[in-house]
C-alpha cells in the first residue's frame, strides 16, 4: 500500500484513458497564468528496426510541424503566434516530445491544432525532400562537435543487433538516402502515431473537469493503429571488451569514454537506481576523483558520468576531456581502479545518504513553474504512461542501501561490459587500448549603507539571490583580457580560505545547492540557490568565497588552463555559430572595451597571474559596485543576514562607466574565419544606438521578432531560408546580444550593455549556398527596410510577444534576473516594459524605427568557412548565385532565387579579408 505522504510529486493529478487508447494526465500545479502541454509518444530512434531507415523519428519531430489540409504550416503556425506560445519538439532514443507553453486562455484552441496535426499530417513530396535537406543540415551543425561523433561512434562499436547502436540521428548514409524514402514515411508515421503510443500531458492554471472533456473532444476520434509494431532487436550478452577509437581532423582536447552495459530505467528494480547513485558518487563533482584529475593533478578538465533512462539496457559512461593525450593511460586507469574497488567496497553509508538528499532536492528544484513539472513529467510518464512512475523511482531511491550499490557494480562493471572509446587529433599512448581487467585480483563598527536590494516574494521554498557587481570584462586592463572572467571563477569554483572547493562541493551536494557566476561586458552575478530548509548552514559555507576567498596556486592553475580550453576549444574550434556570432561583436567594437569575448584572448588569459586577480577583487568586487536580488519565500531576518554579512566588502568606489560606440561599417565588410569545417555558419550586422531604454527599443523588438527570433518558426528568415528552401536549421534577428543563443529560447538577463549592435544569425549552411544564404538574408532584410511590416503582421507578431514576455519570465531565475536588469537599465519591471511599449506601438512606429536604426547596405559579415579562397571569390563574383534544390520548387521561389542570385554585394577583394582561426582571439 503506498504512501502519499513519500511522493515526491505534491500535485492532485488526474489520469484518464480514453476508449482510443488515448492516456491523458492533468497536473493543476497552483501556478497562474500559463498552461504546459506535453505530448510524448513513445517512438524513437530505438522503433528504427528496418535495415537503412535509421533517423526516421526524429525526421518526424521535424515534418510535424509542416500542417495538415485544414491547418497547412502557415495557419498552424499563425494560431501559435497569436497565443504567444513558445513551443519546440525533441526526439530521444525511446520517444519523441512536443511541448508548448502558453496563456491558459488558449488551451482549446492549442489541443484542437496539436490534435489535428496528430490525427491529419499531410505533406508533399516536396515537403518531404526539403525537410530531409534540414535534417541533413542538422547533422552538419553537430559534426564540428567531439562530444556528439564520440557518442556515435561509442554506440556503433557497443551494440551489434540492438537500435541503440545508432544515435537519433541516425546513421549518415541513412540521412543522405531519406529523400528516397517518401513510401516508408507514411509507413513510420502510421505504424507509431497512435493513440496507444501517445500520452497527453496538460499542466497549470488548468482543472481536469474542463480539461478532460476538451481533450476528449479533440483527440477522441483519433483511430488506433492496424500496422504490426515490430520487436526491436534485443542485445546479446556482452562478451567484450570493446575499442573504438576517433580521429579528428582538427586540433582539439582528447576525449576518452570508459563505459560498461548497464540496466534499463525500472521505477521497481534497484538496478538502475543503484548505477545512478554510485556513478555520481564515484564521478560527479563531489567524488575523491573528480577532485585528484580535475583540481589536484589537473590531468582532466572535464569528468562526468552519464546514465540515461533508457526503456531497453543500455551504456553507463564515464566521460574525461585530458588537457594532454599523453596522460590518457594514467586517466584510463584511475577511472577503471575507482571501478574495480566499487566492485570490492561499499560506499559510506553517510554518503549514501546525502547522495539521497541531494536528488530529492534537486528533483524539488524542478517543481518551480509549469513548463519544468511538464516537461519533466514527460521524460517519465511516457515509459509506462503513467503518471505514478515519479513516486515509484523515488522510493526505489530511498530504499537504497550500500551493498545493493556493491551487487549492481559486480552486475554491471564487467570485463565483458565494457566498451572505451577514445577521441583524439594527436597520436594516443600505443598501449591504450590494451585495457587491464577490472575482475581479476578481486576477493570597529562602521555604518554601512546596505545595498540596493530587489526582493520577489513568492511561495516557493526554493530561495534564490542574486549578488550583481558592476563590473565585467569591459574592466579588463589592456594586455590582461579575460581578467573579469577568471576572477569570478577564482571566487565562486575555488574554495575559501576555510574550506578548499572539493570540500564546499561535498557540503552543498546533499542539499542540491548551487553557487555560480555569470560575467558579461558591464555585469558579474553571482548566483545562489538553496532550500529554505538548508539556509542557515548553506550561507555558512558559500558566503566566505566572496568575503576570504582560498586563491589557492592550484585553483588558480586548474581555472586558468579551463578558461583557455573554454575560449580555444569549446569557442574557437569545436562551435562555429558561437564562433561566428562574438567574432561579430569584436568586430563591431573593436578598440573599445567591449572588444574582445568575455573569456578574454589567448594571451591575455596566459599573462593573468594570481596576484592580478587578488587586486581586481580587491578593488571590484566591493559596495559600491554591488546589487542585492532575493527571490522566494523568504524567512524572516534572511535580508537584514545577508546585508550584514555583505558589509564586510570593502566600500570601495563604483565602476566608471567609460563611452562605448561601435564602428559603422561603410558597405558591406567581409571577414571569412578560415577553419577545419563541414559547413559554413554566417553571422552580419553593424552597431545600433538603441538600448533597453531607448524609445525605439519596443519598436525594433518587435521588428526582429517579425524578422527571426531562435526556435520560433513564425520568423521571416527561418520561413524563406529554411522552411521554403531547406538551407539550413534556422535563421535569427536579434538587437540585444545572445551569446550561447544556440542552447537557449531566450537571452538570458544580466547582460546589460550601454552599447548593442543589431545581428542577423545564419546558422551552418552547405558551403556551396553560403553566398546565396547571405544574399538571401540581406534580401529580406532590404525587403523589411523598403517596405515595412504589413499591419496584419504587425497585429500578429505584437499579440504574440505581449503573450510570449510571459514564458520568457517563467521561471524566478529569469525574474530576478530581468528585475536587476529593468534597475541597471532605469525602466519599469520587463514584462510591464515589453508590453507596455508594445500596446502603444503604431505599425508606422515600427516601420520608421526600422528606417532609422538599421541598414542592408552597410554590415559587417563573418563568415567560417573552409575553403575560403573559393568563398571570396564567389563573393566578388557578377555570376549571379544559384542554389540546388532536390525536388522541384515553385515558380514564385524559382523567380525570387533569381533575383536573390542576381544581386550585388557591391564586394570588392579589399573588402574581404581572410582570417585564420588561429589568430583569432589571439
């Protein structure tokens, strides 16, 4: 009999199957406003049972959104936007989700599309070869990713008959035939998108009496499905050791993987929840080793384990990124010696329990909006549909002791287990991959002037502050780039003096609490978050980073070599959008203080010392400099501790704030980043004068939106370029800077500039269309200038951002942050700003703003390519462009391809210069 008090949901959820097969869940969580809808269906790349259809389901996350004959992309697309949703779609190994949020007011509305979709998706031939094109294209974008072809490859060397041998993706030579796959599309969609396999997920401001019915209304006539579901393919025993090894064309980190054959998700067997426990205590951020390769010896900068929830077993990982391939044996072998003595030992017992802690409230730190408990419900109901399945997995949790961690590590951490995967552009050690056995061998008082404090009350038990210092990496001294950056790391990764970071990391682990920092040009924030039951003894152990910081020589070695690999590695190398997008903004202000990245230039991060970072803490980090944010239900006397903790910062005087202005680009000027890649990712733009406080900023919000806006498919850019043409993933706009806008909606707060720039963000495309992308974009940039937005447009984009500034505030992070930003800016809270700005906007406004702040004619482009010798000359080229397309187009797309290809750049060779990535942020 089971306890309601032990689960770990604290909704009144209701659960209905309709005489369909049909299973509904409708979660009311208490808050207001917004409603999350989730659909998962339980098909993903493990249904891609035929020999040659591998990638199959998540070509369907794609092609559900191309409508149906009553609601055709366009008029789907038009519903959302008026609601002022923010919706997307991902594929896994076992489901594919589509989630949306939006104003609880819509919810009909949304069901009836969502249903129709389900129950009527049509699409042409054409339809069906240009969405193969994108997902193509998708494939591309990840292929500069280590990460992403190590995990290919490390699932094809695993599994012989089973589908996890490939990734979502699919295999290569699979994506590059879907276009010849039209027949067996309907097949695949037919055989899965049922009733039976689907689960609809409503949760928020919602009750089940009304929802219910709704769902019932629109979905009810859904027929379940006459195909067969085939069996996939179970795995064999193991019988390895596996190897596998990738070599990569470029200069990167070595990678290796050191992984075993694990258990399926069971929400009853302690299999895998005894696997997720133990490789998080053996790996994770507070474990012995993470502290010896990560912040000791410093071998490692990147270690961590990875189990997902899988319907069927599959691969336990132990991820290690080594700063040097020679160090990959002695990396392998700590790794499979902390294996071997979890085969022999039991944890301790205290561990064990604060392990516990740590997921029951990192779970609860989910539970603070409607889209997170949705979205999170998704990822679990869909195994048995079932709304329970939560609450059971965190019993099996609780009911955990230490040796049945010790059974599932001589289960599952075998000889024959496992699989190593290694990637490297250097030659690894000659012996790594002769693995030894892990089996054998085993039997005075001053008044002080609190701070500016923004406090947001809410009835979350969740508490957050937020500790903004005006100060950035605009504050780094000349020759000493990326300054503002380490120092920040260097409080908040680094320890105090009373406790090293290992140590504060094993002390917050059972409460799930966090401290962290976030640095921009103008803006330091660091970030606190904790259960109210933890406060007293949390504030104990993070404040003193901040007021006696450790500046330990090994911290400061260990960040200072993270933050080169950030900004070589992570940015320069492995991430070409994110590459394109800051080398803009360098561009643009170039010879300011914004004119290098945050994390600084590869000499500037080499020439910091520790001492350079004592005396910027010394002189930044101080009083004057600082703003207080507090969210959450707050107990009393939090404030009143926290003022009188801070006040041990030195006075100190306030950040000068020195004049930032962009150059103005005089026509168009090219840089084209020469580097080791597949595809070609395009960024352009040029300095605009209208901040968050500007009168105009409402007017150009607006006009970007129309333009292009990330994840949002109603934008002009993303409908011309990559619905209509298939060039690529997606297109933006954006007049606010958006680094790492590849990983998220929204720009995140605290990112306050006195200067912006406006950019259009063009992501990878096929090398061949690069120039015609580019001429493209400027085309319906030029079109925007010329002629404005149309008033139904205006009307339509206006509803959807009024609705929309909602769910980009949706969680209290995103609040507090946005309510430090609307004082650092001197405007009303955003949500009031955005919307009031917008309700008294006139289509003519809009229009007139466009005219005035931006231009076609004169930007700054960026261009990463390969062959760029070849890209300049196409760029100066009088043949006009042309683009291949693999099934006929329209006549009015052919004709506008025409005149897109005919354009003149007006480019000449000296306004086109060639950069090699190596010199960039050098």
């Amino acid at each position: 009999m089971r306890d309601p008090a032990s689960d770990i949901l604290p909704f009144e959820a209701v659960e209905t199957m309709l005489t369909n097969g049909l299973r509904v869940v409708v979660v009311p969580t208490g808050f207001p406003n917004l409603v999350s809808l989730q659909i998962p269906v339980k098909t993903g790349s493990r249904n891609e049972v035929e020999p040659g259809k591998s990638g199959f389901a998540h070509f369907f996350e794609h092609m559900m959104f191309r409508g149906t004959e009553r609601y055709p992309a366009a008029a789907y697309q038009s519903v959302v936007t008026r609601s002022g949703a923010r919706q997307n779609a991902y594929t896994t190994d076992d489901f594919t989700n589509y989630h949306m949020t939006f104003a609880k007011e819509d919810l009909d509305a949304l069901l009836e599309i969502e249903a129709d979709r389900f129950m009527h998706l049509a699409y042409s031939e054409e339809d069906f070869r240009t969405e193969s094109q994108a997902i193509l294209g998708e494939y591309n974008k990840s292929a500069s990713d280590p990460l992403t072809k190590l995990l290919e490859v490390q699932r094809d060397a695993a599994f012989s008959v089973h589908t996890y041998k490939h990734t979502t993706m699919g295999f290569l030579a699979d994506i590059e035939d879907m276009p010849n796959q039209l027949e067996y599309s309907r097949t695949f969609f037919d055989r899965w998108y049922r009733p039976e396999h689907t689960t609809v997920i409503v949760a928020g401001d919602v009750t089940p009496d009304e929802v219910v019915p709704m769902v019932e209304r629109h979905f009810g006539a859904w027929p379940p499905g006459r195909l067969p579901v085939p069996d996939v393919p179970q795995e064999p025993p193991a019988t390895g050791p596996v190897t596998a090894h990738v070599p990569w064309p470029a200069p990167t980190l070595p990678w290796l993987a050191v992984a075993f054959h694990g258990p399926a998700f069971s929400d009853e067997e302690t299999d895998f929840t005894a696997i997720d426990m133990l490789v998080d205590l053996l790996f994770g951020e507070t474990s012995d080793l993470h502290q010896r390769l990560v912040q000791e010896e410093q071998v490692v900068d990147r270690l961590m384990p990875y189990l997902p929830a899988s319907e069927d077993p599959g691969l336990v990982t132990v991820f290690a990124r080594m700063r040097d391939a020679a160090s990959a044996g002695q990396v392998r072998d700590a790794i499979l010696d902390t294996v071997r003595m979890a085969r022999s030992r039991q944890v301790d017992g205290t561990r064990l329990a604060e392990a516990k802690s740590n997921a029951r409230y990192g779970f609860a730190r989910t539970l603070d909006n409607s889209e997170s408990i949705a979205g999170t419900l998704a990822r679990y109901v869909r195994f048995r549909r079932s709304y329970g399945t939560l609450n059971n997995l965190f019993r099996v949790y609780d009911r955990l002791t230490p040796a049945d961690l010790r059974d599932a590590a001589q289960t599952y951490f075998t000889d024959a287990n496992l699989v190593f995967t290694t990637l490297s552009h250097e030659a690894l050690p000659a012996d790594l991959s002769a693995l030894p056995s892990i089996e054998e061998g085993q039997g005075a008082d001053e008044e002080v002037t609190p701070a500016p404090t923004v406090v947001l009350r809410s009835p979350s038990r969740l508490l957050r502050f937020k500790l903004l210092f005006t100060v950035g990496s605009a504050h780094d001294p000349v020759g000493r780039e990326g300054l503002a950056a380490l120092a920040a790391e260097m409080i908040a990764s680094a320890g105090s003096t009373k406790a090293r970071i290992d140590e504060i990391n094993r002390a917050l682990f059972p409460m799930a609490a966090s401290f962290h920092a976030d640095v921009d040009r103008e803006m330091t924030v660091f970030t606190g978050v904790t259960h109210q039951d933890n406060l007293d003894e949390y504030l104990g152990i993070v404040l003193p980073q901040l007021l006696d910081p450790g500046f330990r020589e090994v911290d400061f070695a260990r960040l200072q070599s993270r933050q080169h690999n950030a900004l070589v590695q992570d940015l320069r190398t492995n991430n070409e959008e994110e590459l394109g997008k800051e080398r803009l903004q360098q561009t643009v202000f170039e010879a300011t203080p914004y004119g290098h990245p945050v994390l600084g230039t590869t000499a500037g991060i080499a020439a910091i010392t520790l001492d350079d970072v004592r005396a910027f803490v010394a002189e930044r980090y101080c009083r004057a400099n600082l703003t207080i944010g507090l969210a959450g239900n707050l107990p009393d006397g939090f404030e009143a501790r926290l003022h009188g903790e801070l006040a041990a910062l030195p006075a100190g005087a306030p950040s000068l704030a020195t004049a930032v202005t962009g150059r103005i680009p005089r026509g168009i000027q090219v840089e084209i980043v020469q580097k080791e890649t597949r595809s070609t990712a395009i960024s352009l733009g040029h300095p605009i004068t209208v901040t968050r406080s500007h009168p105009d900023f409402a007017a150009l919000w607006l006009a970007r939106a129309w333009l292009g806006e990330h994840r949002a498919t109603q934008g002009r850019l993303f409908q011309r370029l990559r619905e209509v043409r298939g060039l690529n993933y997606g297109d933006y706009a954006y007049i606010e800077a958006f680094p790492g806008g590849m990983h998220q909606f929204f720009p995140p707060p605290n990112l306050a500039r006195r200067a912006q720039l406006f950019e259009i963000w063009i992501r990878p495309v096929l090398p061949e269309n690069a120039v015609f992308a580019l001429k493209l974009a400027l085309h319906e940039l030029s079109g925007l200038a010329e002629r404005g937005i149309s008033e139904e447009d205006f009307e339509e984009t206006r509803n959807y951002l009024s609705k929309n500034v909602f769910v980009a505030t949706k969680t209290q992070d995103q609040q507090l942050g946005h309510a430090l930003d609307a004082r650092w800016y001197g405007t009303a809270e955003y949500t009031e700003h955005v919307r009031g700005g917008l309700a008294s906007l006139t289509v003519e406004q809009v229009n007139t703003a466009v005219r005035r702040h931006l231009s076609a004619e004169n930007l700054f482009v960026v261009m990463i390519a390969k062959d760029a010798e070849r890209l300049r000359d196409e760029l100066v080229s009088s043949v006009p462009t042309t683009v291949a397309y693999d099934a006929p187009k329209p006549d009015a797309v052919t004709r506008e391809d025409a005149v897109v290809g005919a354009r003149d750049l007006g480019l000449r060779q000296d306004a086109i210069r060639v950069t090699p990535v190596d010199e960039v942020f050098a």
